[in-house]
C-alpha cells in the first residue's frame, strides 16, 4: 500500500519504535519544551496519535537552564516484562531512565545513570537482564559502550566495553542493540544529524561482540541523493510488524526551498529488506516521500489541531517552554485565558502555549480579546524557532491606540513588517503558512479579512539558525513590560491543513 511520509509531520526528531502486540508507541525528542517526550500510539504504522507525553512534571529536571536546542535528547523506548522504559539525555545534566506500565502515561520519576556519560542512550533486555549503551569518547575517539545495568537503580553492574567505533563517519550515536534470528545486530547512527547524516549497522553472534561491519553500509542516507526529496536521514530504530515486513523510523528533513527547512527534523518510515542477514533500506538506501509497503491500513490525511475550548484540561499536543508557571495558563468558562510574562519571545519562561506545525502548508486561526492591557503589554500569534529566531503578530497599545504589529526577529535583525490600527474587542487573526512564507491576516468583525503581511519562512529555518534540532512551532503569546493585570481571553484555537 502507497503512503506519504513523513508519518510524524513538523518538529518529531531522533524517533525510537518499539510494539507490543499490534500496538505500536513511538516517542521522539522534545529538548526545551514541556511536557517532554512525546508519545505517539499507532497499530498500522502509517496513522498516529498522541496520547500522552513521558515527562509531565517539570521540577523533576532541569529544565530551568535548558538551552535553545537543550533539554531532552533522543529517547529510546523499549517494553520488558510489563514495563514500558524510556531512557534520554537531558543536555547538560546528564541520561536518565522512566518507565510506566501504560505509556500514556504515569511515567515515574527519572532514575539518573550517573555512572557513564555520552548521549543518545538505549536499552536491550534479554533473559532478565538489562543492557545499557551510549555513544562515548574514550581515548579521543567516538564509540559506542554497552554495560549491564540495574534497571531500577540505573546503577551499572557490569564491565563497561567498546563495542563497535562505526565506520569512521564520526559523530557516532544513536545506538540500538537487536536480536534477529542467530545473531546480534547493532544499529547507529553517523556523519552528525545533517546532512551527512547516515545509518550504519554490525552484526555479531555474541552480544559482547567482535561486531562486523555490514559490507553495504551505510543502510540508510539521503547525501548525495539528487532527487532531494528527503535530506538528512539517519538516527533510526528498526521494528518488525510481527508479519515478516520490517521497518525503519528514522529522521529526515524536506526542504522548504533547494535547502532551508523551518520545520526541522521530522520521523520517516521506510520498508526494509533483509539479504545474506543484512538489512537495506528504502531505494538503494535512500527514503523517498511517496512510498509503498505492507501496509495493513489506508493512512489517514493529515488531521491538524483544534483546543477543545470545553475542556479545563490541557491537550497533549500543547507545549510550553521549560518550566512554565502554570498559573498563567487557565482552561475555564470555555475559554483559554493567559497571563503575560514580563519575558517577551526573546526570554526563557515567556507565556506561549503553542503546538508543533501539522506540515508546511497550514492555516492557523486564533479569536482573542486582549483586556486591561497598557503601553508595553502584547497578546497574539507567535511562530518561534529559537528565542532569537522568531516572528510575532501581536496587539497592543501604539501611539495611536489599538494596533496589530507583524514583527520579525532573526538574530540582531529586528524588523517591523506591518502595523495596523484595530478597534478594541475580540480580533481573529489567522496565519497562513506554505513552504515560502507565513502571511498574517485579521478580522475584527469575523467577517472581512485584512492582509496585514508576509515574512518568508526562511528567517526562521533551522539552516540559518545553525545546529538547530528543534524546529517551529506556532503559538499564543503575551507579554507585558510588567507585572500588569492584562489578560489574552482566547474563544477559538486551531492549526488545520490548507484548503
Ligand atoms: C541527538 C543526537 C544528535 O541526541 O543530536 O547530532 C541530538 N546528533 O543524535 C539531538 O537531536
């Protein structure tokens, strides 16, 4: 059967797979935002929802010195004797592992594995034991280790070893251990999570190793691929639908122009096909957008987001940065009410509760009325990428009253693109998006629409950024110069695909 990737749409990297059953639960990286790591169920692979996200307690981490792109790195989820266990980096402090028996959710307070270092952490179970590898640099040189480990007390048990240095792509990471059949395969990802990114696989009949490089690696790269379709594929995990078809999720990019993407990493599905004991993936190891496989099930279009304005509690799709102050973000009386920061997008903790885009093309539709505001205070629709890669299209108080301003902010460029006087009272701002340009327009009477500006999507790029692993997300903001009694009253909510 035919189906589109990516099956994860928008900022979804570095995914880990595991099922149980027909049920398949995937996660993927959340860095600075919260709740961290999400989970995604499907039973088809091609069709996914949300149902729920591994960290929901903010206090338990860090989260407060996250960095742009910091945060949780790269998670692996793995089932073993009823437990459900997810295991991640949280940059700067260190890798950790959860688990909880049902993976919506309660996931348990993390267990720190403080004993070795490295990024990228994965676990493999066998005959009661547990086994733990990371990427490391031992003797100046990238490796992966693996070590036995206390799965409850995150201690290490055994003698850490060097396993396999990879192929010399370097940036080696991403490791995951399999058993398949008589031998043990071990899968990583290398050449960085860019361009040169790729996929690698060893396979060896002890666990311990010696593990022997597979003669067609890399298994899966997009470099050098002219079609372009699909670029910087790699850190993936391998799963087998339990009928003999096997499978690849792993992180790619589309791009927006002949480079440049603003949605960032997303997760891809490709088919694998096994030869000699060896797996390849895709066509001749690339990942393509339309692709057909044993597919049990039609996949789905994409559906899009809309805030349930009935509800008292928050979606799962929504996040916040770091380590809200969930004081200022109140579900009540069939609306959503935020209480503006003093931090504006530049900020750490600004108030903005936003979602991850649905795809390149997207309409975004907000109704808000924004009260009791004074000069300096400002409520509306933010796109952020990094807190200086970002666009807003706000209301506040100008020289002359009530005013909406489209302003963009890419590193020290900071540029006004449009303003435009608007009465008091509810307004709807709606931003549509497609790969060249986000183009704001608004309506105060819920009738006519404004155009109030464009600005191209490529200020907020991953690419122009630089080492960037998050990628987009659209929002609602506000912001005041003070702790001020004004109030964002938002009626309606939603991200859908475009017409
Ligand atoms: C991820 C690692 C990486 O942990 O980036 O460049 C990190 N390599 O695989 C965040 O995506």
């Amino acid at each position: 059967m035919i189906y589109c990737n990516p099956i994860l749409r928008g900022f979804h990297p570095d995914p880990s797979i595991c099922r149980v059953d027909k049920d398949y639960y995937l996660v993927v990286s959340s860095f600075e935002y919260f709740p961290g790591i999400p989970v995604y169920h499907s039973r088809d692979l091609v069709n996914w929802t949300h149902i729920g996200n591994c960290i929901r307690r903010a206090d338990e981490f860090p989260y407060e010195n996250a960095k742009d792109s910091g945060g949780v790195w790269a998670p692996t989820i793995r089932y073993n004797d009823g437990y459900f266990y997810v295991t991640a980096t949280f940059d700067g402090c260190g890798n950790f592992i959860i688990r909880a028996k049902d993976p919506a959710g309660e996931w348990s307070r993390p267990v720190w594995v403080r004993e070795v270092g490295g990024i990228d952490p994965s676990l493999y179970f066998e005959n009661g034991h547990a086994y733990y590898c990371t990427n490391e640099r031992l003797d100046g040189k990238d490796m992966i280790s693996m070590q036995e480990i206390d799965i409850e007390s995150g201690k290490i048990t055994g003698e850490r070893r060097c396993v396999w240095r990879g192929i010399g792509g370097g940036y080696i990471e991403a490791p995951h251990i399999y058993r398949i059949g008589d031998w043990y395969y071990l899968l990583v990802a290398e050449g960085g999570t860019f361009y040169n990114h790729m996929a690698n696989i060893a396979r060896s009949g002890d666990l311990w190793g010696p593990y022997e490089s597979c003669p067609n690696n890399p298994i899966l790269t997009n470099m050098c691929d002219p079609t372009r379709q699909v670029q910087c594929s790699g850190h993936a995990d391998l799963i087998d639908d339990g009928e003999g078809g096997w499978w690849a999720v792993h992180l790619g990019t589309r791009l927006a122009r002949r480079t440049m993407t603003h949605l960032g990493r997303e997760t891809f599905l490709t088919p694998v096909v096994w030869k000699d004991g060896w797996p390849m993936c895709g066509h001749d190891r690339k990942t393509v957008l339309l692709e057909e496989g044993p597919i049990s099930a039609r996949q789905e279009p994409v559906k899009g987001f809309a805030a349930d304005m009935e509800k008292t509690e928050w979606e799962p799709e929504w996040i916040f940065l770091r380590n809200p102050d969930m004081q200022k973000y109140r579900r009540m009386d069939g609306n959503i009410i935020l209480s503006p920061s003093v931090d504006t997008m530049d900020g750490k903790r600004p108030t903005f509760a936003a979602v991850r885009p649905i795809d390149f093309d997207c309409v975004t539709d907000a109704v808000f009325d924004f009260s009791n505001c004074r000069p300096g205070d400002e409520a509306g629709l933010a796109v952020r990428l990094e807190s200086s890669y970002y666009i807003t299209c706000v209301c506040g108080i100008g020289d002359s009253g009530r005013e909406l301003r489209l302003t963009l902010r890419a590193e020290d460029i900071r540029h006004e693109v449009a303003a435009a006087t608007i009465p008091d009272g509810r307004i709807n701002l709606r931003m549509s998006a497609d790969k060249e340009k986000y183009t704001f327009a608004y309506s105060v009477d819920n009738n006519r629409f404004e155009v109030l500006g464009s600005v191209s999507t490529r200020f907020v790029s991953i690419d122009i950024a630089g080492r960037c692993f998050t990628g987009t997300v659209i929002g609602l903001y506000t912001s005041s110069e003070e702790q001020s009694g004004a109030e964002m009253t938002v009626y309606k909510f939603e991200i859908l695909p475009s017409a």
